[in-house]
C-alpha cells in the first residue's frame, strides 16, 4: 500500500471510515457470502480439532458394536465392523479438505501460469488452449480414473490426477479475464501514461484475474471433493481402509437398508460441505466485484 | 518555417472490414487515409467530424496506441510511428492523453491518491513525499481537493473523474494532450466547467491541445485553428475565426447548417441526405462525393487536392474557384 | 394546427411523484410534476442527468414496474383514464398502441436476433390483428414514411447490419406502425451525429404535422429543443422549474436554472477566449436534496427563503411558470433580470 495510516488527516479518517462502513454494509448484503464461510469454517475446526481431541482411532474395529445406531455413546453410530462414524466422518473431512485444497491451489496456481502466458503470447495461445480444448473434451472423472489407473492409488496420486482435470478450466477462466481486462481503457491509459507492459502486468491484470480466480478456486475445492469422494466410492480414489467419505459411502452400500445412518452421516457431510463451499463462491463473487454496492449492481 | 510540434504526413490507416475466411477476398476500410497536418507549440488544434470518420484513430496514433500503416508523425522533428515501444517510452511523459470516458480510464482498485503517484514512479520520481506534493499539487489545479486523495475513482461524480482523468494527464509535465471528446459524456453545466479548466489551464502550462470533438459548438470555443474531417481525411482547415466567418467546404456548411442553436432559428435549413459510406481501398473521388449537392462529374474520378484556396485556409473541393 | 383542438387533453400528469427504496429510503426521483399534452403537439423536457425527466416518461407507460420497487403518488390520465390504476397486463394494451416510446439507444432496443420486417409486423399482429401478409404491407409502408431507401430490402435485414440513423428510423417506424396518438421519444437523437440529428428531427416534426400525433420529447439538448418542440419544461432535481412555450423560453428565460443552462452552452455566438458563465457545483444526489428550493446550492441568487422553504409554481405571464421566490411577489422580478 502506498498509503500509510500515520499520515491520515483527520478529514481522510473520515473518509476511511465512510469506506469501511460501505464494505461493512456490503458484507451484511451477502448472506451466501457468510453462511458459507461460517459453514466452511466450522468444517475446517471440526476436522482440524476432533481428532486431536477424541483419541479414539477411525480404524478400530469393536465387533461386538456392529451397526450401533446413532446416539448412546456413538454420535452418529457404528459402521459394519464397529467403528466409531462420527470419528470417521471427521478423519474423513481431513482428507477430503486436504484433497480438495492442495486441488485448488495447485490447478490455480499452474492454471494462472498458463492462462496468463497465453493471453500475452498468441502462438503459445493456441498450442496451449488447444491442449485444453482436448482435456475439457474428455469427461473429467473418466480422466481422472485413467490416470490413477495409470499411477497407482494414493492419495498424492489423486491430487495430481484431479490437478490435472481441473487445470484447464483454470488457464480458460484466468485467459478470459486476462483478454477482458487487457482491453480495459485503464490499460490503455496506464499504456500512454509510460507504464511497461511488465508493470502493466503484475499491477493491473493479475489483481483483476485474481477475484474471478478466488471464486473459481473455491469451486474447484468443492468439485474436487465431490470427485475424491467418486473416485473413492469407485475403488480408484484413497485406498481403503484409511477413512474417507467416498470409502465410508462405498462400504455403507451393503448394509444401508439395514443401516442407513452409515450413508447418511458421510453422504450429508460431503452435502454440508460441498454447499458451504459453493454459497462461499457465489457471495466471493459478488463481494469482490468493485462495481456492485450494497449486493445491488449500481445501475 | 520554424519547426512544428508536431507534424503528421500522409498518414494512412486501415481495418479489416470483412475476413473473407479462409478463402474469400479480404477487405479493408481505410480508417485514416492522406491525412496531413501541424501543430505548432502552444495551440489548440480542434478536430471536428462525426463519428467513424478517424478522428480518434488520427488521436490515438499520436498517442502510440495504433501503429500506423503509412506515413509519418514527426514530434519535434523524431519519427514517432516507427519507433519501438522501448523508444517511445521516454517520449509518452510529453504526449499524454484525456479519455472521453475517464472512469472506465482509471484502475477501479486503486485509490486516487495511489493512482496519481505511480505515474510519477515509473517516471524516476522515487521520493514519496514530493510524490505526494506534486499529487496535491495536481489535484488543487484540475479543482479538486486533498479530500479526493483518499476516494476510489467511483465514488466521484462524472465531472469530478472527468477532472482527475486531466489531473492523470497533467501530472508529468506534457507538451502535447491529445483529447479524445473530454466533455461528451457530460452535463452542460459540468462541460462548461470543465472547458473553462481546460483553457485556463493550456494558458498556464503553455500546453498544446488536439482536441478530438464532434460537438461544433465545443470546438469552436476551445480551438485556434480547426481541421473538419470527413471519411478518414480533411476536407478544410484554417483558423476558427476564419472557418466560421467563410466556411468553404460544402460538408462544412451542410455540418454547420445541422448544428441545433436555441438562437439561430435557421429557418429553412438543407438537411444532408444519406449517410457517410465506407471507405474501401480503392476508394476513388472526393470523399463527400456521394453526399454533396454540388457534385460533379469530375468529383466522382478524382480526388480533389488538399491545396491552400487562401493564405492559411485549406480545403478539399474541385468547385472551389482559387 | 391545433387551435381547435386545444381544449382536449390527450394526456394529463397530476402532481405525479415516483419514488425508489434507496438504502430502506423512499427517495423521490420525481417529485410532484404536473403536464398536460395536447393532441397534435410537440412538449419537450429538458433537463441534465439526474433531473428525473426519464424516469417520469417512463411512468407513463409503468416501464420500471417490472424490475424495480416503485412507488406512485398522484395521478396520469391518459384520455381521462388513469393509468397509475390499471393492473399491469392492461398497460400491455396501451404501450404500443395508444402511447409509443422511442429510446436513446436503437440497437439496444431492438431484437438482435430478428428481421427488421418480423419485428414491425410483429407489433402489428399483435394489436391491429392484422393477417401476416397486411402486417408485412403495412411495415413497408411504415418503413417508407420514415425515409428509408429501398424499404423491401431493409424489411429482411438485421438491426446490426444498419447504419445509426437507420436504425432509429426503424425504432420510429416501428412506434408509429399502430399510429399511436402519443409517441414518447427519449433522448432519440442524443447517440446520432449532427447531420442524422437533422434528419431525425425533420422526420419527427412532419410525422407529427402529417398525422398529428402528439410527442413528449426528452432531451438534455436545448438547442434540439428549439429546433422541434412547441412548449418546453425545464426540469431539476425531479421538479419542473420552468415552463413556456418555446420562443418565449429562450428568448425570456426568467428561473436562474435556466438562464445558466442557456448561457454554459458554447454556441456559436458566444464570445471566444472568454470563459463560459457556469452553474457552480455539480447536482446534488437524491439522498442530498436541500430542504427548501431544490435548486437553491447552485443558485448565484440563493437567500435563506430559498433554503428553507419550497418555492410555488408562479405564473408570470400567460403560460409562462416559474418555480422560483424571485417571482413570488412582483416587485422582485426587475431585480433578478438586472442581476
């Protein structure tokens, strides 16, 4: 920041103040904005400090309590071989964030890369995007499951198959707004102003790509949770039997007739949280849109 | 002739107009066609025509924002056209430009304040606190205050951005501005203000102004000398006393006679028929050929010299006797 | 051309107010306008940006009723029918029919994805309920009144593919096709070039001379206002501050709003190298409107009355009105056109 707070005048203080209560009213105007943060967030605890605090281990299996239902010791029952649910749900929301997040920022970060390039260079452009094109053209799971049929499962495995899914959506998103803002006349002011298209490019079009990409990221982190857990169901995500959801969805199959808190507990935590990370998105996007006041687009 | 501050020749500019896919004929409009003109040190050069006919293609290649085609802008006597962009670039600190829209001009994300003093960074200013008294400095000229610092670009009102997007201009010192319809966007009452500003200040600063409008009331207040523009290329130009009193042209006085005054109460005026054509490659004829009243045979053929009919008064027309 | 007709109103604003919510606010964007139009004339309002003169043409035909919270206050009888009562679905058989409306930008308000020909007919079918072979007759016609060269061929052409001009003659031709007996133009010559202007106008006044259809013509232009419009209102800040026919306007204009309005513009009498005569200050928000006259921050003439308290609507001569406390009593006329 060029400007520094010590050297506020007491009219400018004023100002700040105005601007902040703006941004405050602004925030208050997007309920999707905190319903979904505070969701994600208190997932994000949960899995963070559950298992610190509960010492119990995912994996133990009592078999005299098989199939317990909900309540009377065990939170959200036991599963077929006895172990503790709600345990696993939350060794299982670890996972999943962990998948989810290194997803995210790698497909973001190598995506950005990408897109970035190809705005700026219009051979590179072309190689790059059509190699896009052909990665968008194949449906992402079936990608994904190649790949991991090609490496082997585990979970850094699944990581990069999905990074790899998810990249070129990325690198189209982060080019489109990179094209978009290129064209601004602000650009082309700074252009006549002297700036060098270096500066032009760290000052000017990587803050505007980065607010489509914050929303992006995290819907990226909810697909790529939604996929670990298919992948898993499937036998091709986390090897089983470390907890996950899409592992806990896959073995509840058997006994959910009998048992059906053993898919409703993984299966509403993948809901929760994949809901959570899509209302964070939608209301992201609003809020960091410098054109829409107060949730209403100015007219 | 002492030496002009600027001085274009026969510059020429196209677009393509139709791609033609991979196998059609490709066409391409000429935006800018033979265009020459000077600016010397200190005046206002009105430029004046509707839109589509290049005149703020003509701004923007002094400018360095289109390359041009053919032809030559000579700024103190340096070929700017065919210089890289890496030579150019001490030269836009001189050459600075006002959008007509200055909002959309101006970084949303950055404060006023931020915006002002990273123009004077990248031009070697790297004391913070002369950077932000020449910012001050700048602000108090273009009529707004210190308050304005602190303000995001859209927490102005249009005549307020208008006046910070000539603050951007001025902050460097040019020589030349390029103003690209400054005022169009804007209320009378806001646009009286902001030409008396822009006057005042081009006396002050001894700035030269190309000053890019349609408005014929706003041109003729704010130039010296005006060229009008028709169809990519100048049809007369001459000093604004003299453009008024003696329009020569027959497009001139077809635009002047267009000109909507609360006090000239026209009465039975000609209205132009048709519309401005599109200029291809080989266009052949006087530019206004399809539109003029007086046209001729001749006129359809040739293209009528740009050639000085009385001493400092040039225009484009076979049906003017010398 | 009117005399006889002049008693009849077409359309008749009462003290009409339009408010929107603005921060759990109910600002008034219009603010107590009264008009009447008279069949076969030309009304034009002039005012800047924010002067409420769009929004109130468009509560005439209740445009803004779909998207946006409204609020209504007082009346707008059209053929002494209100139309701030009927339900919405009624409006339908009014807007484009009875009362007809041009706007600033013609692309934009025509369909991109539809001939030229489909859309006039279009309107025709609908409320003449012509055959589609008539309605396509009829839009040639139409097409043809308002000047366009070769009609046939323009009927299979696409807006984008038309010049500016063109496509507002198709806008016009479009609006008049069920020879309405109001045509509301908004700002219709504002996007053109002079030259179009011209013709745009000239195309309007004899529309109008030929069939007599009244027009409410919104621009901020005073200039265009004199070159068409019978009677002008001058509007600021959602209020009407000066009303009269148009030779008289210019050639008395007695509010301060008005005289500024006049003497900022640079026209070609005004004196070069001399600095233009300016409304200080720029136009107040909504959320900011002064308590008294509206005008009263930018006025060079403002004292505490004009501050506190709400000017009336002071007719100084015959058809020429005044929303000012300088008129209010007469002694102070001479005052203010000596200043």
């Amino acid at each position: 920041m060029l400007i520094r707070r010590k050297s506020i005048s007491a009219a400018s203080e004023a100002i700040f103040r105005e601007q902040r209560t703006l941004k405050k009213e602004k925030l208050l105007a997007n309920p999707a904005l905190i319903i979904g943060f505070v969701g994600f967030v208190l997932i994000v605890l949960l899995a963070v400090f559950v298992p610190i605090f509960n010492s119990t281990d995912p994996n133990a299996m009592e078999v005299t309590k098989r199939l317990q239902p909900p309540g009377d010791g065990y939170l959200f029952g036991t599963d077929e071989f006895g172990r503790d649910l709600f345990v696993r749900v939350m060794y299982g929301a670890r996972v999943s964030l962990w998948v989810g997040g290194c997803v995210a920022i790698f497909s973001c970060v190598l995506g950005t890369i990408i897109g970035i390039y190809a705005s700026y260079f219009k051979v590179l452009d072309q190689i790059l995007m059509r190699i896009c094109d052909g990665l968008i053209a194949i449906p992402g799971i079936l990608l994904a499951i190649a790949l991991i049929a090609a490496l082997g499962t585990s979970s850094w495995n699944v990581i990069l198959a999905l990074t790899i899914v998810y990249t070129p959506s990325v690198a189209r998103t982060v080019r489109v707004s990179a094209l978009v803002i290129k064209e601004q006349a602000y650009v082309e002011a700074a252009k006549v102003q002297g700036f060098s298209n270096f500066r032009i490019l760290w000052r000017m079009i990587l803050p505007g790509v980065i607010s489509p990409l914050t929303v992006q990221a995290s819907f990226i982190f909810a697909q790529a949770i939604i996929s670990e857990a298919s992948l898993s169901f499937l036998g091709a995500g986390i090897p089983a039997p470390a907890a996950s959801w899409g592992n806990m969805l896959e073995s509840s199959k058997m006994v959910f007739s009998r048992a059906p808190w053993t898919m409703i507990c993984p299966g509403a935590a993948v809901i929760l949280c994949v809901l959570s990370l899509n209302l964070l998105g939608d209301g992201l996007r609003d809020y960091l849109d410098p054109k829409v006041k107060g949730g209403k687009k100015k007219a | 002739m002492s030496e002009h501050l600027l001085e274009i020749k026969n510059l020429k500019k196209t677009f393509p107009l139709r791609n033609g896919g991979w196998f059609g004929k490709k066409e391409r409009m000429c935006a800018v066609d033979n265009l020459s003109l000077t600016i010397e040190k200190g005046e206002t050069y009105g430029l004046v025509g509707e839109s589509g006919c290049g005149k703020s293609t003509t701004g923007r290649m002094i400018v360095g924002l289109t390359k041009a085609d053919s032809g030559s802008i000579l700024y103190e006597g340096k070929d700017i056209s065919k210089m890289s962009e890496r030579e150019f670039r001490p030269l836009r600190k001189e050459l600075q430009m006002v959008f007509q829209n200055s909002l959309s001009a101006l970084n949303p994300r950055l404060r006023i304040g931020e915006i002002l003093e990273e123009i004077l960074q990248i031009h070697g200013e790297q004391d913070k606190a002369k950077r932000r008294k020449r910012v001050l400095e700048v602000l108090e000229k273009v009529g707004l205050s210190e308050e304005h610092y602190f303000r995001f670009p859209h927490e102005l009102s249009g005549g307020q951005v208008q006046r910070l997007g000539i603050a951007g201009a001025l902050i460097i010192h040019p020589k030349l501005i390029v103003c690209d319809e400054p005022v169009s966007a804007l209320d009378v009452s806001i646009q009286a203000q902001i030409l008396n500003m822009l006057m005042n200040l081009k006396k002050e600063l001894r700035l030269s102004l190309l000053f890019i409008s349609h408005d014929i009331g706003v041109i003729r207040f704010i130039s010296d000398r005006i060229g009008v523009m028709y169809l990519g290329t100048l049809v007369e130009e001459t000093d604004t006393e003299t453009l008024f009193a003696n329009p020569l042209h027959p497009y001139t006085k077809t635009l002047f006679a267009a000109i909507p005054d609360p006090y000239i109460q026209g009465g039975e005026f000609q209205a132009l028929t048709g519309e401005q054509p599109v200029r291809t490659e080989d266009f052949q004829g006087c530019a206004f050929y399809s539109r003029c009243p007086y046209a001729k045979e001749i006129c359809k053929k040739q293209a009528p010299e740009f050639r000085e009919v009385e001493p400092g008064h040039k225009a484009a027309c076979h049906c003017i006797e010398k | 051309m009117m005399e006889e007709k002049k008693n009849e109103t077409l359309l008749e604003i009462k003290e009409l107010k339009v408010s929107f919510p603005v921060h759990k606010k109910w600002l008034p964007a219009v603010d107590g306008v009264s008009l009447e139009i008279h069949p076969g004339e030309i009304t034009g309002i002039v005012g800047e940006s924010g002067s409420g003169k769009s929004v109130m043409s468009q509560s005439i035909l209740r445009l803004r009723d779909h998207d946006t919270a409204v609020r209504y206050e007082g009346e707008i009888l059209f053929e002494g029918e209100n139309l701030l009562q009927k339900p919405l679905f009624r409006m339908r058989d009014i807007r484009g029919n009875q009362i007809s409306v041009i706007f600033q930008d013609p692309l934009n308000s025509l369909s991109p994805v539809h001939t030229v020909g489909n859309q006039i007919s279009e309107v025709l079918i609908l409320h003449k309920q012509l055959s589609k072979e008539e309605a396509g007759k009829r839009s040639i016609q139409m097409l043809k009144m308002t000047g366009i060269p070769d009609p046939e061929a323009c009927m299979k052409k696409y807006p984008f593919e038309l010049s500016g001009g063109m496509q507002q003659r198709v806008m016009i031709a479009m609006a008049l096709a069920c020879e309405p007996k109001l045509l509301i133009a908004d700002e219709p010559t504002t996007a053109l070039d002079v030259t179009i202007q011209e013709q745009i106008l000239h195309l309007i006044r004899d529309l109008n001379e030929r069939l007599g259809m009244s027009v409410l013509f919104i621009t901020h232009d005073m200039g265009v206002v004199s070159r068409i419009c019978h009677s002008v209102k001058v509007m600021y800040l959602g209020q009407v501050v000066e009303e009269a026919q148009t030779q008289e306007l210019f050639e008395n204009p007695c509010h301060p709003y008005t005289q500024g309005l006049l003497a900022c513009i640079p026209h070609l009498r005004v004196e070069r190298g001399k600095e233009l005569p300016v409304i200080q200050g720029s136009v107040p928000s909504l959320s900011n409107i002064p308590e008294g006259c509206h005008f009263c921050t930018r006025c060079r003439l403002a004292d505490d009355t004009c501050r506190n308290c709400p000017p009336p609507l002071v007719e100084i001569s015959p058809g020429h009105k005044v929303k000012c406390w300088k008129y209010a009593d007469g002694a102070k006329e001479r005052e203010v056109t000596a200043s």
